[in-house]
C-alpha cells in the first residue's frame, strides 16, 4: 500500500534556527497538507497546497511558515526562526479520495 | 464555528465489555466525518468514514445529524483496540482539498 513518508522522525534544534521538514506524499495524490500535534493537544491543520500553492492555511500558519514543492517528489514545510512553542509533532498528508497521512517528525526546539 | 467534541480523554473498559467513543460536531453545511486511529504513536490510520457505511475491525459508526453526533461504537472490546481515537470532520466532499478538523482524542484502554 502506498505510503506518506516524512523525514527525519524526529529533529532537535536550537531556538531561532531554520528547519526543513520534508514529505514524500503519495505520487498521483494532487492535495497536500501539513498538520501538527502540540503533546497532549489535539492535532490542529496548518495549510493545504495544491496545484503549487497554498489553497488554505490557518491562523498558526504566520510568516514563519512556509511550504514548498521544489521537485516533482517532495513536499517541504520551512520554519524560518523556530520558538520553543513550535515543538511539536508535525504530520505532513496528501489525499485523491481519502487522506493519507506520514509517521509525523516530532520537532523539539531547545 | 467548526468544531469537533470528544468528551472523553480517557476510556477504560474491559475486555470482551462494549465500547462507544463520543463524538459531537458543529458545522453550518454537510460534513463528511471520519475516526482515525494512532496506535502507540504511530501514523493516523483512517478506521472509517460514514459515507462507506462500513465496519471495520468491528467497528461502526453512524452519523446522526440530528444529534449532530458521530459516535464510535464496538458491542466487544479487544485488547489489541488500545489506541488513541480521533473523530474529524471534512469540509469538502470525497477529501478534495478539504481541510480536516479534528477532536480532542479519546485513549481507549481495554484491560485483560
């Protein structure tokens, strides 16, 4: 069964850094997402790309955030200066009829 | 507004006793609901959808738009159902670019 990959699974970085979260979502899916999960909160929707570019996005999703699809294959989600409330995990899904969805890279912000 | 309400954080039952996971929602239009799974932290699994009407893992759940509810239900508990549950909403048909909203979560624990 096709999967939604997400690396790395888990990254550690210091406060104000960059970070990459990548996705390989499944291939002849054409809706991507990004979602994330604060521990112990509900997982909450952050944007959906589709047709390269954002369709929808929510409030979280501020200036910090950015998506980008650079190849025909990968699916990136850029936190330019991280906070320690980014921590968190973040699911990456795409969807034709039915949503699919990654393992999640759990972010920590030190 | 759009929400999704599971009442309950934690559910712990019994083997082989009956389960049903709450599940309420608010949305103006027709919505599409879903439950996931996640199984010991790992990915969201789709357990159902009501527009497929099916059971799985002897699972069922019906959508009642009176109640505005969407409850999860099994008549026997299994061990191996220990998991976090999730109800969702849709807001476009059949999942085309449709945002997912999602609930608190309800842990099921199913004792021996």
């Amino acid at each position: 069964e096709p999967e939604v990959t997400q690396t790395p699974s888990h990254q550690v970085t210091q406060m104000g850094q960059e970070v990459i979260l990548r996705c390989v979502p499944i291939s002849n899916h054409l809706y991507f997402y990004w979602y994330r999960q604060i521990l112990g909160q509900k997982v909450e929707f952050l944007v959906s790309f589709y047709n390269n570019e954002i369709s929808e996005k929510s409030e979280i999703f501020d200036d910090q955030f950015s998506v980008e699809r650079p190849d025909g294959s990968n699916f990136t989600l850029k936190i330019r200066s991280t906070k320690l409330e980014d921590s968190a995990m973040y699911f990456c899904a795409s969807s034709d009829s039915g949503y699919t969805f990654g393992s999640g890279t759990r972010l920590t912000v030190v | 507004a759009q929400r999704v309400t599971q009442p309950e954080k934690l559910l712990s039952v019994f083997k082989g006793a009956p389960v049903e996971l709450k599940c309420n929602y608010s949305y103006s239009g027709s919505p599409e609901l879903f439950w996931y799974v996640q199984y010991s932290r790992q990915r969201l699994q789709l357990l159902l959808r009501h527009i497929s009407r099916e059971s799985i893992k002897g699972f069922t759940a019906d959508l009642n738009k009176g109640e505005t509810s969407f409850h999860l239900k099994k008549p026997f508990a299994q061990e191996e159902d220990s998991a976090m549950y999730y109800c969702a909403l849709s807001t476009l048909r059949g999942n085309q670019g449709g945002k997912l909203i999602f609930g608190q979560g309800t842990e099921l624990s199913v004792k021996p």
